[in-house]
C-alpha cells in the first residue's frame, strides 16, 4: 500500500469511528451481501424484512463470473451504480481524480455519482491527503498573502 492510500485509509478511518458511523462493506461482506440478495431472489416463500430491505434498495448483476451489487436508483427506474467494497475505494477515488485533472469535490462527485456509490466524505479525506492538491492550495494562498494594499488619506 502506498503512503498516500494509507494516509486516506487512516483517514477514513478516524471518520467513521469519530461520527460512529457505518463503515461501507468490505469484499467478503459484500460477497455475503451479494448471496443473500440471489437467494432472496430464487426465495418464493416468505422473505425477511433484512431480504426485502435488501431487494429493495440493491440487486446483484454477473459479469463474466464476478457477481456485482449494484445499488437500485429509485427515482429513475433504469440507472444503477455499483456498490464497491471499502477496500477499493481509494483506488476508484483516484482514478476519478486523476481523470478530472485533479478536480475538487464537485467535479469528482459528478464524475463519480454515474458510476459508483462513493460517498462524500471518502472524496473530501482523498482530496486532504492529495499531496499535488496540497500543494497547489498552499501555492494559491501564498500569492494571496503578498497583496499589497494601498489606502488614500481623507
């Protein structure tokens, strides 16, 4: 893991246990997740409210043997996005970063929303630990300090 991604992680981390928050599933709860939603859907009996919360808001597409959950999009009835696990998720962030040429939160979430559930707070600690951002905000404030004011006497 690069420095950067752990930095992110440390993160994102600290946010979910400061705000005592749910964490985005992981890989195998993810795989858990996706099984349960295929039995719930072969399941013509009775169904658990867990199953009909989760057949609700998620259904899970194959491709190529790889099952994905996706997450249901209740007011277009078409569109999905996919749910990835936590540990890929500095890894989609960046891509979309890099993709908007180092974009804010605005434009990354605008990439991001079409494709992935990723929430805000991932791409705000992603953009924290950007060492090219950094730079270039520290560079922006810099100049910023240096104006000169001239004031007229009355």
């Amino acid at each position: 893991m690069s420095k950067h991604s752990e930095l992110f992680y440390k993160k994102l981390d600290d946010y979910y246990s400061d705000r005592n928050k749910k964490k985005p599933w992981n890989i195998t709860e993810l795989t858990e997740v996706a099984a349960e939603i295929l039995r719930a859907k072969q399941n013509s009996g009775k169904k658990t409210r867990r199953q009909y919360h989760l057949l609700s808001l998620y259904d899970v597409l194959e491709v190529a043997e790889e099952k994905i959950v996706i997450k249901k999009d209740k007011h277009d009835g078409g569109k999905y996005v996919s749910v990835i696990p936590y540990e890929k998720i500095f890894n989609v962030v960046c891509e979309a970063h890099i993709n908007v040429g180092h974009g804010g939160r605005d434009k990354m979430i605008h990439n991001l929303k079409t494709k992935y559930d990723v929430g805000r707070y991932a791409i705000e600690k992603f953009l924290e630990t950007c060492e090219v951002c950094q730079k270039k905000k520290k560079q922006v404030s810099c100049k910023s300090d240096h104006k000169t004011y001239h004031f007229n006497k009355l």
